[in-house]
C-alpha cells in the first residue's frame, strides 16, 4: 500500500506525491526533495475541473502526465538525469537549427524554432521564460492585429506577403543563384 508522502514526512506540502519519485525510492535511488515539488507538474491544484472538459483535452492531460511522470523517474536517477539534460539540449540544438535555417525560405522555420524552444523548455527554466515571453508577445500581437479594422488587417497581410517575397528573393538570390526578378523581367521583354 501506498501511503501519503505528506502523511510521512511532516515538512512536507501536501498532496499527493508524484509516482516517478515513488518508485525511484522503492528501487532504492535517494529522490531529491525538489522532485515531489517541482511547478507544473500536474499537482492538485494544477488541475482543471472535470466537468465539461472536452474529450482531447482530457486525452492530453493523461498523456502530459504519463510524460511527466516518465520524465520524473528519469530524473530521479542522477545519471539518468544528466542523460535527459543531454538528450533535451542536443535535440532542442538541431530542431532550432533545423528552424534558423528555414527562417530565410518560406515554411516553418519560426515555427520549428519555437518548437525547439519548447523542448529546450521541458529541463531548462531559461527556455521555459522565454518560451512564455514568446508566447505572450505573439498573443498580444494577434489579439492587437484581430481587433483592427478590415483596411488595416489588409495593409498588415500586404505588409507580411511582401516581406515574405523579399526574403524568398533574396535566399534564392544570394544562396542558389536564382534571380527570379531578372529572370521575370528577361521573359516579359523578350515576349
């Protein structure tokens, strides 16, 4: 039987104690303290309501929690911490590099580089405010340009195409040797 954490040790919060750590300490490995504590990890008071909840949200909740479970055993083990830290940093090191290289072309390169940032997110705090500050700025942004009237959400969208076309011209330009501008010009006066 598993017995309450906070019922054990009296300095305890309460709660109910992580599984990962649990079974770290019934395989004999010391879990530090800050591994039943840790911000976000789906405690009690991290939780939504119940009643109402869609479908695919709860289907993410058991699936953030299995995740985070998993990533709790792994850390409670200190090698397997150190090879989690690794594993994170060098996959989050080639999604954004992955994504700055994409920046110039048209795709997804902002979007794999924020993708990057939340892996990097998952173990470093620095990733994780910077990932929040990302987020913040793009929802001020969007929720700034939704609420401008239909001329100006034009004028934006005109903007951003056109910055678009510039950057793809200019990376086939300078990186392929493609001149689409010179190319198009040639046609139109030769036809």
């Amino acid at each position: 039987m598993v017995t309450n954490r906070s019922s054990v040790d009296p300095t305890a919060r309460p709660g109910r104690p992580k599984v990962g750590p649990r079974a770290a300490e019934r395989r004999g490995y010391a879990v530090p303290i800050d591994q039943y504590d840790r911000p976000g990890r789906g405690g009690p008071d991290d939780r939504a309501p119940r009643g109402g909840v869609a479908v695919a949200e709860r289907r993410r909740g058991r699936w953030r929690r299995r995740l985070g479970t998993t990533l709790d055993l792994i850390r409670a083990n200190p090698t397997g911490r150190i090879a989690l830290k690794i594993f994170i940093s060098v996959l989050g090191a080639i999604i954004v590099t992955v994504g700055i290289a994409l920046i110039p072309l048209p795709g997804p390169g902002w979007l794999l580089v924020i993708a990057g940032l939340g892996v990097w997110a998952v173990e470093f705090h620095w990733a994780r405010r910077l990932l929040n500050f990302t987020r913040r700025h793009v929802q001020r942004w969007t929720r700034w340009a939704t609420s401008q009237s239909l001329p100006v959400r034009l004028v934006l969208g005109s903007v951003g195409l056109v910055f678009v076309a510039v950057v793809l011209w200019l990376s086939l330009k300078y990186s392929l040797g493609i001149d689409l501008l010179a190319r198009l010009l040639h046609y139109l006066a030769t036809h």
